[in-house]
C-alpha cells in the first residue's frame, strides 16, 4: 500500500530580549505589509513582501522595501514595527529572530502578550524617527 505523505512545515522561534533585537537591527521601521504583491521566496522560512514604510528609527530607507516574514506569520500581519537584520541565505532583510523583530501595533499601540515588552516597545516608539526617503 502506498501512502500519502502531505509536507507539514512550521518554525519556532528562541526570544530575545528587547534590547538584543534593537542592537542587532539593521533598519527599524513601522509599517505595513503588502501582501497582494508577489512574494520573494528565501533558503529558509522567509517570504519577501513589499513593505510600505511610515517612519524610520534606525538605518536609512526609501518608502518602500522588499522586507521579509516568517510565512506561518502573515495571517495576524497588519501594521509593525520592525526590526531587520540582514540573512546569509536572501537578498532582503528579515525581522530580528523571527516574530521577535515584528512589534505588532494598532491605533499608535503596542500589542504585545507580555507587558513588559509593551512598556519596552512603546517607550522606543517615542525616540525620533525620520519620514523615509522618497523615491
């Protein structure tokens, strides 16, 4: 008898802490995903999607990127602060340790299960940030 053998994939991710997540970002921005747009494939669990960018706070970018998401993550995807770091293995940056990097946001809030990491995340909201560059 031969049986099916559907592929199952899925990913888990190690925290880290806030503070790790800022330092090892490239580019911290805040955003959108735009997932009408045709996905960039990566080596890993990474889909590149077009990422609209509101506000920049690290690093220097145009309005709009190729930014990466873990693609078990975008059904609660909606506006983020992200945190990117570069990967050996694509050609677009990727959140900080998977869903570490991606700080969900609604109406100018931080929507986090852990109240610490909301304090965390909503005090660096109010840093300075610049309008990304236009294109």
């Amino acid at each position: 008898m031969m049986g099916i053998h559907p592929k199952v994939s899925a990913s888990k991710w190690v925290e880290v802490q806030p503070q790790e997540v800022i330092d090892r970002s490239v580019l911290t921005i805040t955003g959108t995903y735009d997932f009408s747009s045709k996905p960039k494939t990566g080596d890993f669990v990474f889909e590149g999607y077009e990422f609209k960018i509101n506000k920049v706070y690290k690093g220097e970018s145009s309005q709009q990127i190729i930014a990466g998401i873990d693609m078990f993550d975008k059904g609660w995807a909606e506006e983020f602060l992200l945190f990117l770091e570069n990967r050996e293995e694509g050609d677009f940056l990727v959140p900080v340790g998977g869903p570490n990097g991606m700080i969900k946001i609604m109406d100018d809030k931080v929507i986090h299960r852990k109240e610490e990491k909301v304090s965390f995340f909503e005090f660096f909201l109010k840093a300075p940030a610049t309008e990304p560059k236009s294109i």
